[in-house]
C-alpha cells in the first residue's frame, strides 16, 4: 500500500471525525486533517507550509469580504427591497417573467460573494414571503431559493470553486462568465418555472393587496437608490469590454467604490455595525479557504495531490465521469470549496485534452450540488429556516428533479467541453 494513499485516508478520517463527530467546524477540521497529514507523512508540524497555506486564496478571500460588505450596504439602504418591489409592480402581470427576476434577485448576492449561504440568508429571507404570498408552498420555496442561492453562487462573476481549481491548475480566473452564464441561467430559469408556475397562474395582484395578503411599500427614494448597483455592474462590464479605455480595478476595489457609494443613496446605514455583520457572517467561508489552503499545501508537500491527479489520469472515461457526477457532489457535503480543492482539480488534470475553462465552470457546478446534501446541506437546512420549515428534508425533496438537471446539465459541459468552447470562444 503506498504511503500517499495511507496520508489521503488519514486527513479525510480526521477531517471526517473533526466535521460530524466532534461537530467542529469545517475550518478547524480541515487545519487538524493536515496536521494529520503532515505527521503520517514524517514531516512534523511544518509551520511554514501550514502558514503559508493559509494565503493560497487571499485574493478570493478579499473579494467575498468586500462582496458581502457591499451587500450589506445594499440591503440596509434598502436598495434590494426597492428592487424587489419595482419588479412586482412591473411584472406582476407576467407570471413567467416575474419569477425569472425574482430568481435573478436571490441569486444575486450569491453572483457577487460566492456563498449560497448569503444568497439565502439576504435576498431569500426577502424574496420568501412574496413567494408564498403568491401561492407557492412552503417547501416549495424552500426550494427555489436553495436552488437558487447555489446557481449563484455558481454564476458569475465570483465562483469560488471555479477560482479554487483554476489556483490549483495555474489556470488564470479569466473567461468564465460566458460559460458560467450558460451553465446557471438557463438551469435558473427551469428550476423556478418547473417549482413554481403552476402555483401562481391564479395570483391576482390587486386583490392580494387589497386583502391584505400581499403588501408593497414604497418607501425607498427613487431611482438614486440603485446607482450602488449600477456602478458595480458598470465597472464590472466596462474594465472587460473596454480595458484600454476603464482599468481594470479589481473586484475588491469594485465592491468597496459600490459600498462607499450605497452610504449615500437610501437609508441611513450604521457603516461600522454593517461592517461588522458583514464580516461576521462571512467568516466561515474565509475560513473554510484558509482551511482548504492549508489541506492543499500539505497534499502537496506529503505526495498525495500528484498520487490522486495520476490515480485520476488512470481511470477509464466512463469511471471518471461517473466519479465526477458521485464524489463531486458527495464530498461537498462537508465543503463545496474543499471538492473543488481536492476533487476538481485532479478531474481538470485529468480531462487536459478538452477545454480547462468549461471543463472547470462545469465541475464547480458539480461540486456545488454539495450544499444540498446531507447531513451539512447548508443551502436546504438554511433555505427551510428562512420559509418556516421545521423539516428540512421537505425542502430537499423540492430540490430533487433540479439537482439531478443540474447534474446532468453539467456532466453534458464536462464531456462535450471541447465542441461548446469551439462555439463561445
């Protein structure tokens, strides 16, 4: 038996022990499976390589703690409630329509932080209580906004998995969105329209408001409120489309000229207590990359990322697909960023004959199915606290038919990689 493969075992048993036996968190269960690593592999507790690994995604880091700092702004000016409103008003008459934007809301943070727990917590907790108002169930929201908040956390133009295996390939975080794009919107715009229009084609608008079933406030202040918004988005656009023209100033630096800007177009925000929440929330996710930077260093050093990535490059196609469509999902369970880490990057490796891009932007889709699986299921078990649902199982059967589209959706990029990049490159 070789000595890599006793070290993988040993980090995954500890990582296991540490993430569902002593209920750790993900983090410090992974800090602890690369000790591990680092001891069975004879090397101590090498300091450097532990610290070191730790900076592996400091740009990634930056960009989801001022991502969310930006979004906290948004959502105390009330600039993503006036946003949810104006689309109401507008489109309430349009069933198909106003679900494809309101699906677009809840994924929205989700684009810009690359959390789905974000995504639910922020515009799904807002966008929940219409939806049900409108006449879908509970769990079926419930789902929608899983699902939602997932795809979003897939779609561009932040996708921390994506920006995981593009790390661990030397492959630069550029032309994504394009095949990101066409991996989540059109799977975004099934799962809303399959979970919910039946539910809604007998909403009437105006008697819900007059009942008092459904309420609109128009307390924002007019079209000023979503400059916050528009400029994030113009920067974004402008710094690919005209580079000559706009530098490229870089998501953090993007997010944090959007906040500055959101202090002054809505409600009064509290900066140094939104700040606070906004960083306190996304701690977990910094620190699960820490955590994963560190997992990957010590696989490194110790042997076992070149034992897993030859193990990989060994396997027959159809083995290989059917690892990616089952270990994928499975291990992110416990972090979707740690099988992107660890399970992606082999699989890109070992698919070097297609496309890198696609092939990437697919299996980061993948791996993110890993938040509705349980016993973790971040993106259900949070989806079901903000519908109101105490089983959150209930919501994971919701989730059933888009999961396995999303699945086999992916795996169609994975394959035909090479054919779809000839068309959009």
């Amino acid at each position: 038996m070789q000595i890599e493969f006793i070290i993988f075992v040993s980090m995954v048993v500890v990582f296991m022990a540490g993430a569902f036996f002593f209920k750790l968190p993900v983090s410090i269960s992974m800090v602890l499976a690369s000790i591990a690593g680092a001891l069975v592999g004879g090397h101590g507790i090498p300091i450097r390589q532990l610290v070191e690994g730790t900076f592996g995604y400091i740009d990634t880091i930056l960009v989801i703690a001022t991502a969310m700092i930006f979004m906290r702004v948004i959502q105390e000016s009330g600039a993503l409630h006036a946003l949810n409103e104006l689309i109401i008003r507008k489109f309430h008459r349009r069933k198909v329509v106003l679900l494809i934007l309101l699906m677009l809301i809840i994924m929205f943070p989700g684009m810009i932080t690359g959390s789905s727990t974000a995504a639910v917590l922020s515009a799904g907790a807002l966008i929940a209580p219409v939806f049900m108002a409108m006449g879908i169930p509970r769990e079926i929201t419930g789902a929608i906004i899983a699902i939602g908040a997932i795809l979003g956390m897939i779609a561009p133009p932040v996708n921390v998995p994506a920006m995981i295996i593009g790390g661990g390939i030397d492959l630069p975080y550029v032309g994504f969105t394009v095949p990101l794009l066409l991996l989540t919107i059109p799977l975004a715009i099934f799962t809303v329209l399959f979970l919910g229009l039946k539910y809604v084609k007998d909403f009437d608008y105006e008697k819900s408001i007059e009942s008092g079933e459904f309420s609109i406030t128009s307390d924002h202040e007019g079209f000023k409120i979503y400059i916050p918004i528009i400029l994030v988005l113009i920067l974004m656009i402008t710094s690919k489309l005209l580079p000559h023209i706009v530098p490229d100033l870089g998501m953090p630096l993007i997010f944090i000229i959007g906040g500055i800007v959101g202090l002054f177009t809505g409600k009064k925000v509290n900066i140094v207590e939104t700040i606070k929440e906004a960083i306190n929330s996304t701690l977990p996710v910094l620190g699960i990359l820490m955590g994963v930077g560190m997992f990957i260093q010590i696989m490194t050093l110790t042997g076992v990322r070149g034992f897993i990535v030859i193990n990989a490059l060994s396997l027959p196609s159809i083995l290989l697909y059917i690892s990616i469509a089952v270990a994928m999902p499975a291990f992110g369970a416990v972090s979707s960023f740690g099988s992107a880490s660890v399970l992606g990057v082999p699989f890109v490796l070992a698919l070097l004959g297609q496309n890198e891009i696609v092939t990437a932007s697919a299996l980061s889709l993948i791996a993110g199915l890993g938040d509705l699986v349980p016993p973790t299921a971040l993106a259900g078990i949070f989806a079901a606290q903000v519908v109101g649902e105490e089983n959150y199982v209930k919501v994971l059967k919701g989730c059933l038919v888009p999961a396995v589209a999303i699945l086999i959706y992916g795996l169609i990029f994975v394959i035909f990689a090479k054919p779809i990049a000839s068309i959009i490159f």
